[in-house]
C-alpha cells in the first residue's frame, strides 16, 4: 500500500512538473526572439527624467525592450549576441554633426572604435556623396549619415531640380541627402584679435548681409524646407549668420514646419545666446582636436595600428591615422571656452569636428568648461595652518575634490546631448536614433565606466567597448583594434 502511494504522489509531481514546463515554454515561445542583449550596465536613455535601467534587448534593427537585468536576460537566446557591459555606460550612439568628405572618407569607415554611429558629412558634389553611400552602407559594418551638399547660390533651376530629386530618393536610405552647406564669406580683411578690438572703438557699422540674388536663392531654400548649414570663420560672420536666418523667418512667414538651419563654427567663439534662443538655431562647435591654440600633449601616441591588427581593419586604421597625423592627441582645455556650458534654455550646442576625431574629447572640454569657473569662484574651504600656506592648501584640496567626486549627473547629461539627442535633431532623425526607446533604431555605444560616477579628470577613463548600428555590432573591443588613447 505505501509503495503504491508513493508511486501515486511520485506520478502526480511529475505531471505537475510536465503542465508547469509546458507552461513556461508556451510563455517562453510567446517572447519574441532577441538578436543582441546587453546588460549589466548603467542606461542612460537620452530622457533626463527616465528612470535607470540596466539592460538593453533589440531585435532586427530596433530596440525591442529596457529594463533590469533580470527582465532582459529572461528574453535571451542561445542564437543571440550577448555583451556585458561590466558596470559601464549604455549609451545612443555618438553622433559627429561635420566631417569634411573628401579626404575624410576612409576615416569615416572606420568612426565605430570611436563610438560613433552617424555623421553629418559634408560633401563636395552628388558623385561624392554617391561615393560615401556606397562606403557608408555596407552589409556588416553600416554607418549612418546625413550629408550635406555643398552649394554656391544661386542654383540653376536644373540643379534645384536634382538635388530635390535625389533628397527624396534617399529620404529613407541609411545614407540621406538632408542639407544644402554655405560658407558664409564677407569681402575686406579679417577683424583684429578680440584683445586689440578691445581698445577699439565700440561705435561699428552694422555688417552688411549677403549680396541680393545670395539671399534670395537662400530664401528659396529655406521656403522649400531645406536645412542650412551655414560655416563661419569668425565672430563678425556669425553675426550676418544670425542676421540671414532671421530675415530668413521674417520673410517667410508660411514656412510651418521647425527649421533645423545650424551654424557651423570654425573654432570656440563667443556667442549671442539671446539670439540664438530667438533664432531656433542650432550651434555645431569643434570637436577639440581641431581647436588652434588648445593645450597638446605631444607625447601622446597617435599610432592607431597595433599588433595583431586584422586585414579588414586596415584602412579603417589608415584612415583614422590620416585624420590625427597632423593633429597630436590634444588635452581639452575647459579655459578655452568662450561661453559658459551649460547653455541656456532655448540654445542647443551640437559638436562638429570637420575632421573625425574622438568624442568623448567634446564631453571632457563641456564638463570641465563647466565646472572651472565654478572652481574658481568658490575657492576652496580647507583651513590653512599659515597664511603663506593657503593658495597651496586650497590648490590641492580642489584637485583632490577633483580626481575623487563624481561629476554633477545634470552636467554630463547635458554634454551627453549635444552628442545624442540635439545631433539627432540636428541631422533631422529625432524620430529615429539619439535616444534608446523601444520601437527606436538601435544605435548604441557601449563604455567601460559609468560616465555618472567619474570624476571629471577621469572621463577619458570610459572607453569604447562595443559599438552598434542598425543592429549589428560593428565594433567589439575584444576583437577589434582599438583607436588611440587621446
């Protein structure tokens, strides 16, 4: 009798464990396969209110979920590409918003060890831009860009006619036509630096704006939608910028949708941030690796070849060391900033390097233009034991605070947008990428330290340890040639 009862209770757990594991394989099918999973990081998510999450799942090209490791992991399987994060940040994918093509193309291939996932290249003529579509979208190793065409105005009616035909054509490609590029060139001789124009007198003329059928042909553009991409060299150009685009709104009254007109600087400048508030305009700044006069270290390497080097990488690392040959790997200076960051409401600041170089160098100069001023009105707290002694004292008590307190969370989200979410806006994609989103494109960049925790001296520390586009990993640091450190 007990052993009949036992087999009986023996027959009833087995059959619970039979419905249990038909059930939980039912609701395990029901989950939709997941391509790539990474987790175990920090995600920051582009939305500054958005709650912390750890994980990120995608399948196909897109985002499929964010949450906690344990929601992510649950959905793993055997054929998905997995990457642990360590504990570092989870990221959209850095975007630079001016690369100068040509002579930048074979650079542009290999953008990904940088964390770099799309670029706003500037291009010559449409046969380079057909160049860098065939270059930009390859199967495995997909790069985003929205190109800007470079134009001399007025345009022909027969060039108007094919440029809009070719934007619409790749309005959905990964490679689009989205903007038209001026150079905005006055006649006469550069100003005086700003320390002798000082002593000059305040009372000047206004600037002239650009000659009539310029302003016409840029009236036209802007009626019809084009984005413009107006590059100043200096701050008198930046004022005609400014003066253009607000006749540009003036004039055009019926023009119902957001302009997405941006003004490019060729170095740090001061800015009128009341205007540019009004004006809707977006600012690219350089990247520092293309500032004049920047503090350089000219012991650091710039060699971005290294042994074990594969074959497919080879112009990828040619192409890098041709864009930071002629530029050794700079310190970012945060006393070469001519405006205080963050920028106020209104003004979004985008980076733009003309040459490709690395990001995070942006973030570094961002937060620590931020934080120097603020160093250096507060002083230092820390009693002195002799008066001769207190500059030293309150010298090294602010480098220890430094090297050691994490920097304000407010502060790097803010510099982590002007290479996301606002580049995003700014190359016309804020539907698409710059924020991690289920639905959204799955552009990402994965960095080995959580950019919320370090130091401000220490940002550098986070480097890139995978990177991926569309949904395809297309940097992975474990197999990969790292790019150089800065």
């Amino acid at each position: 009798m007990a052993a009949r009862l036992t087999a009986f209770l023996v027959a009833i757990i087995v059959g619970i464990s039979v419905v249990a594991g038909l059930i939980v394989g039912a609701q395990r099918e029901a989950d939709p396969a997941v391509d790539v999973l990474v987790y175990n990081g920090r995600v920051y998510t582009g939305d500054p209110n958005a709650p912390i999450a750890e994980a990120v799942a995608i399948r196909g090209n897109r985002i499929l979920k964010i949450g906690t490791n344990r929601e992510i992991k649950r959905l793993r399987r055997n054929a998905a590409t997995v990457i642990d994060a360590h504990g570092g940040s989870i990221l959209p994918g850095f975007a630079d918003t001016y690369v100068a093509v040509p002579g930048q193309a074979e650079a542009i291939a290999g953008i990904h060890r940088l964390g770099l996932t799309s670029v706003g290249a500037v291009v010559d003529d449409l046969t380079a831009f057909d160049a860098l579509a065939a270059l930009a979208a390859t199967a495995d190793r997909p790069i985003r860009v929205a190109a800007a065409l470079k134009v001399t105005l007025p345009l022909s009616e027969a060039a108007r006619h094919e440029i809009d035909a070719r934007r619409a054509q790749s309005a959905t490609a990964l490679v689009r036509l989205d903007a038209l590029a001026l150079e905005v060139t006055l006649p006469g001789p550069k100003p005086a630096p700003r320390l002798a124009r000082a002593t000059a007198s305040r009372r000047q003329a206004p600037p002239p704006l650009l000659p009539n059928d310029q302003q016409q042909g840029l009236l036209e553009l802007d009626r019809a939608g084009w984005p413009l991409v107006l590059h100043v060299d200096d701050e008198r150009e930046l004022s005609v910028a400014l003066d253009v685009v607000a006749r540009l709104i003036e004039t055009n009254t019926s023009v119902a949708a957001p302009r997405r007109h941006r003004v490019v600087l060729a170095h740090p400048m001061p800015l009128d941030t009341a205007r540019l508030a009004t004006l809707g305009l977006t600012v690219a700044m350089p990247l520092p690796a293309t500032w004049t006069g920047v503090a350089v270290d000219r012991s650091a390497a710039s060699d971005t070849s290294a042994p074990g080097a594969t074959a497919s990488g080879a112009s990828a690392d040619a192409g890098i060391a041709a864009a930071t040959a002629a530029t050794p790997a700079p310190l970012a200076d945060p006393a070469i900033l001519p405006f205080s960051f963050p920028l106020p409401e209104g003004v979004r600041l985008v980076m733009g390097s003309d040459i490709v170089a690395d990001p995070r160098l942006g973030l570094q100069a961002l937060v620590g233009g931020a934080l120097a001023p603020r160093a250096e009105a507060t002083g230092s707290t820390t009693p002195a034991t002799d008066a001769s002694e207190a500059p030293e004292a309150a010298a090294k008590a602010e480098g220890d605070a430094a090297e050691t307190t994490p920097v304000d969370r407010h502060l790097v989200i803010g510099a982590l947008a002007t290479l996301t979410t606002d580049a995003a806006d700014a190359l016309g994609a804020h539907a698409e990428w710059g924020t991690l989103e289920a639905g959204r494109l799955a552009d990402l960049v994965v960095l080995s330290a959580d950019l919320f925790e370090l130091p401000a001296s220490h940002l550098l520390d986070a480097v890139v340890i995978a990177t991926i586009v569309d949904g395809k990993v297309v940097y992975d640091r474990d197999t990969d040639t790292p790019p150089p450190t800065p």
